[in-house]
C-alpha cells in the first residue's frame, strides 16, 4: 500500500474544495492517482 504524504492530502482536498465540479473532480483524482503511482 503506498502512502500518501499529509500534505499531499490537504493540497488535494484544497483543489477539491475549490473546484467541486465533478468533471474537475475527477481530472484531480486522475491527476493524483498518477503522480502516486509514478512515485512508487
């Protein structure tokens, strides 16, 4: 299971809250998936 930095978490939550359209949603749930997954 890969961990996730705290402060990855509140920045991701940050661009969550500002942009609650589900279509940029999901661009950042994309978008985070592949960072986390290019660093392990």
């Amino acid at each position: 299971m890969v961990t996730i930095p705290l402060q990855a978490i509140v920045m991701l939550w940050g661009l969550i809250t500002l942009y609650k359209d589900n279509f940029m949603l999901q661009t950042i749930l994309i978008f985070a998936a592949s960072l986390i997954s290019f660093n392990s």
